[in-house]
C-alpha cells in the first residue's frame, strides 16, 4: 500500500492553508487570513531556490481529459506504486542536498498536477518545512504542468497567475502555461518569480524555435511590465526552456544577457558561466547542455534594491548519485525512464539553485 495512496485528511488541511491556483481560474491572490504573517517570517537565507525538472511526475491514475495513460500501471512502463514511491523519495533527496538543506522556493516542471506536488512535499525530509504550493492546471494535452512549492515560514504569497503562451498557428499543440508569483520575504522584501517550462525541441530546434521564441515574449512582456513600474524590480526567472543561454529565444527576445559581457542589461543569465565551462544540466547524444536557467533582473543581481545574489553564481547540482556512468565512464543524468525501459533513477536533468541575502 503506497504511503501516498488516496488524499486524506493532512491533504485537505494543506489546501485550505494554502494558495492552490486552481480555485479561481488564471489568477488568485493570497488568502491572507491564513497565510504566514510576513512580519513573523523566518531568516531565508543559506536556504537555497531550486528549480528542477522532474521527468514526468505523474500519479498512477488515469486521469480522464489528460493524455496520461502511459504512466499507469497497466501500461507498458508498468508505472505502479511502489516506483512512484520511490520516485518520490529520490526527488526529495535531489532537492535537499545543497548544503542539505530545504529550499525556500522550489520551483518545478513536468508535475501532472497539484496532488503530486503535495506528495513530494510531504516527503521525507522536504516535510519538515511548511510548504505550501501555486499551480495552475495548463492546456498541455499530457497534462504535465509547472508549479512552485514555497515556505511558508519564510516566503509570504501576495499574488499568483498563469501567464498563457500563444502560438502563431492556432492548429498547435498548445504547451504549458508560465507561473507568476509574487510574494516577500524577510523584512519584507519583495520578490516577482517565474517558473517556466517552454516547448520541447521536437521536430527539431529550427522546426520548433518558433514556438520557444514566443514563450520567451510571452515572459518578456511580463517582467517589462513589471520593470517599467519597478525599474529597481528584484525577478528570479527559472525553468526549463529547452534553449541555451546563447539561443535566440534566450538572448534576444528574452533579453537574458551574459552578467559578465553585458552587465548592463535588465535580465541576467546566471547559467552564462557554466555554459562557458563546457558544464551542463542535460545530456543529449553524449553532449552536455544548458537547458535549466537561473535568471535574474539586474538590481537581484547589483543588491541595488534590499536583495541580492550570495554570491553572484548559480550552481547545477552534479553528484555522483544523480549521475549514471556508460562503460565508457561517460556520466549523464540518472533519469527514470529510457523509453519504456525501467532505470529507477532520479530524472533526466539536474537540479539548479542560487542562495539571497539582505543587503546592509
């Protein structure tokens, strides 16, 4: 019997605490009678943001509406149980182990939906922290959708929606939407996040770059909004975006620039300096690739506005355990499923984090 078999009575009390986006459509502001009091928040910093695309977190039910069949138990992949379970404790592991620590903000791509978050969530030691969780469900026919679990001890939620992305061709499949948070910190320091998981390279990069490009806008659209307000602004950007930093989608339309070529610009890639090192957070064909980035406006970065980078990196999380090695000793990610064929291992990219501090 799983241990995060059927949504009792701990679940319901999640919800009701929480800021579950699916309440009231595209967009919900905090319940604040029963949020965290900001003024009590706890100290955030050497607690990490993390981001991390968990390689199709599905439930093991089949879920009517949603292309999900393939991760059931009757399938081919024979997804039951017992390696949702295991799953579930090898993410959490993932998670935790910068400095070993739980994460403030933890954001998340390839979730199906709200109830899988809260079972990692509540998984050991990720359920020693009050979490909480912003979702949306996306128009992603697999169902597969981006989330943000935060703190609430740490992080107060004021805002959230779902940003849609649009494509040209009205015949597309449409592909998930971006998740806008906004919330504060410690001392009440605000900070506008963006969890993103932009459409896949299939068909090929030039084929599908279209569809990457007008994600990018969709995001770029926001944070100018935000940025012709607040020019001093503090946005972390992260995600999976099926581009590198030096693809166009990234660089141009975006505007996330390299913080040490271009330190001027509005949108800083924090992933410019591991790309430049050869370094990576997915492996395709034995090559490995930024795909994972860590963005953030330029006062995040400067600590011009109460907030600031500690220090000015992001990291990739490259353990031993997340990795598989060939016979050649050729490493990769450790993902849980090759096709149909059972690995048992974490995903198919790796974790990304960055530390903030108060500034004097």
């Amino acid at each position: 019997m799983s241990k995060h078999v059927g949504y009792t009575f701990v679940f319901a009390i999640l919800v009701s605490c929480g800021t579950d986006a699916q309440k009231n459509g595209k967009v919900e502001e905090a319940p604040k009678e029963m949020a965290y009091a900001y003024e009590l928040l706890l100290d955030f910093s050497g607690h990490p943001f993390v981001f991390y695309n968990v390689e199709n977190l599905f439930d093991t039910l089949d879920t009517q509406g949603v292309n999900d069949e393939e991760y059931t138990p009757s399938s081919e992949k024979n997804w039951n149980t017992e390696r949702y379970n295991a799953k579930l404790d090898k993410l959490a592991k993932a998670i935790t182990t910068p400095e070993n620590n739980r994460p403030v903000l933890l954001g998340l791509c390839e979730v199906e939906n709200t109830h899988v978050v809260r079972d990692l969530i509540l998984t050991a030691p990720l359920n020693e922290s009050k979490y909480r969780i912003a979702h949306f469900d996306s128009p992603d026919k697999r169902g597969i959708d981006v989330a943000l679990a935060y703190d609430l001890e740490r992080f107060y939620v004021l805002y959230q929606e779902a940003v849609p992305v649009y494509f040209m061709d009205p015949t597309d499949r449409p592909t998930r939407d971006i998740l806008y948070v906004k919330g504060v910190l410690q001392d009440s320091l605000e900070l506008h996040v963006f969890v993103n998981h932009w459409p896949s390279r299939s068909g090929g990069e030039e084929a599908s770059r279209p569809k990457r490009e007008r994600a990018a806008l969709a995001l770029r659209h926001k944070t100018d909004s935000i940025l012709k307000v607040q020019p001093n602004a503090n946005i972390l950007i992260m995600g999976d975006l099926n581009d590198h930093p030096y693809n166009s989608s990234v660089e141009v339309t975006l505007g996330a620039k390299h913080p040490v070529k271009s330190p001027k610009s509005n949108l800083l890639n924090l992933q410019y300096p591991a790309n430049d090192r050869g370094e990576g957070t997915y492996n395709y064909k034995g090559e490995w690739g930024i795909l994972d980035h860590l963005i953030v406006s330029n006062s995040l970065y400067t600590g011009t506005n109460k907030l600031k980078l500690k220090p000015q990196v992001s990291h990739i999380v490259y353990e031993e355990f997340l990795l598989y090695k060939n016979k050649k000793g050729e490493a990769s990610p450790n993902r849980t499923y090759g096709g149909n064929n059972y690995y048992g291992g974490y995903s198919d990219h790796l974790p990304v984090y960055l530390y903030l501090e108060r500034t004097n």
